[in-house]
C-alpha cells in the first residue's frame, strides 16, 4: 500500500516517525515543534525548529521524528528530476522508434518525387 502524504500537513506526537521512500528533492518543513530528520546512507542528521524546512537528498529511507509534538508539512517539487534512469531497453526502444521515424519519412519523400517505394 502506498499513501500519499505529500502536499498536507502532518501531525507528529513527541517520539513518533514517519518514513518517506525515495522522496529525493521532496521538502519537509516544521510548522510547530521541533523534528529531527535522518537520511539513509547519509550521515549528517537536521535538526528543525518551526519555520525551518529541509530537502531531502537521498533515494533511499528518510526518517522524519517528532522530538516534541510537531506538526510537518511535505511537499514533493514540481520540476522534480526524473528518478528512473534510462537503461539499455529504453535506448533502443528510442533508437527504433527514431529509425521507424526516419523510414516514414523517407517513403513519404520518394512518393512525393514519384519514385517507386
């Protein structure tokens, strides 16, 4: 099951986590309390007091805990960068797809010379 909790805010009691996956370049802000933020592998952990936010950095696990009864508020950008990397079928998915094209094109010029195709 997946929930979507980007975009709203969050009630965190004291001691009380949330884990985001792959939520790289979401941002998480403080709107009351305090939260600690760890991101997996990451080493360096953040600290929020209301009115700070953070990006997030990593691919991976990110821990959002209520030191004190906090309130969060995540919101995922817009322009975020692709996460899926192309691999070698999408190129050549592409690459086929470019030499259909180009085909295409190509009758589509001998039968306007009138040449046969």
């Amino acid at each position: 099951m997946r929930i979507d909790i980007f975009d709203q805010a969050v009630e965190l009691a004291a001691n009380r986590s949330i884990v985001l996956h792959d939520a790289r370049h979401a941002e998480v802000a403080c709107l009351r309390g305090r939260i600690w933020i760890t991101e997996d592998p990451l080493r360096n952990d953040v600290l929020l007091e209301a009115g700070e936010s953070h990006v997030l950095d990593v691919d991976g696990l990110a821990f959002v805990t209520g030191l004190t009864d906090s309130s969060v508020w995540l919101r995922e950008p817009l322009h975020a960068p692709a996460r899926r990397r192309p691999g070698p079928a999408m190129w050549l998915a592409a690459a086929a797809a470019g030499a259909a094209r180009l085909a295409g094109r190509l009758r589509g010029r001998a039968a306007a010379d009138g040449a046969p195709a």
